[in-house]
C-alpha cells in the first residue's frame, strides 16, 4: 500500500490543489481574504511531502538500489519506490512555488 501512496499521493494532490485553487480565488478576491488560498498551499505541500516521504520508505526497503528487470515483487518495490521519490520530489517542488507564488501575486490581479 505504501508503494502506490508514494507513486500516486503526490500527483493526485497536485491536480486536487488545481481544482480548489481555482475554486478558491473568486471567494478570495471578493472577500478580500486570500488567507484559505494559503492554507490550500501548505496542505497541499505537505501531503505531497508526505507522498515523497513513503515512496523514500519504499525506496529505502527495497534495499536503495536502482531498479532491475529481475523477477519478483522486490524489483517492482524499488520501481516503485524510485519513480514514486522522482515525481513526488518534482511535484512538491511545484506546489511549493505556486505556493509562494501566492505571496507576490495577489488573488484579484
């Protein structure tokens, strides 16, 4: 289970962030509180965090070798684990600047 957290948590949040970002902006700019946008971020930020860090788990189980085309379920860990810690840095790194982003540009510009 741990496997499929890391590889897919990550870029679900990404998409989710998307939605209700864009969802949020409208309320923000009329009310004048842009604060939930900011809250969306950190979670956001922090689940896909926490995605990279169970796939860095399965990574670290499978023994921190790069994956082989053996037989068994301990190459499909670490191809998981090692693509799963590839996108989840990746997408972390992105809402981490949209995040900040948020910062400098305001909601109603």
């Amino acid at each position: 289970m741990l496997q499929w957290i890391g590889l897919l948590l990550p870029a679900a949040t990404f998409f989710a962030h998307l939605q209700i970002a864009y969802v949020l902006v409208p309320y923000a700019c009329t009310t004048h509180q842009d604060i939930w946008v900011h809250v969306a971020g950190v979670v956001s930020v922090l689940l896909a965090a926490g995605g990279t860090l169970a796939a860095w788990s399965t990574w670290m189980r499978g023994g921190r070798e790069y994956p082989g085309e053996g037989e068994g379920s301990l190459p499909r860990t670490r191809f998981l684990g090692a693509t799963g810690l590839g996108m989840g840095s990746v997408f972390t790194l992105i809402l981490f600047a949209q995040w900040i982003a948020g910062f400098y540009i305001r909601v109603c510009q």
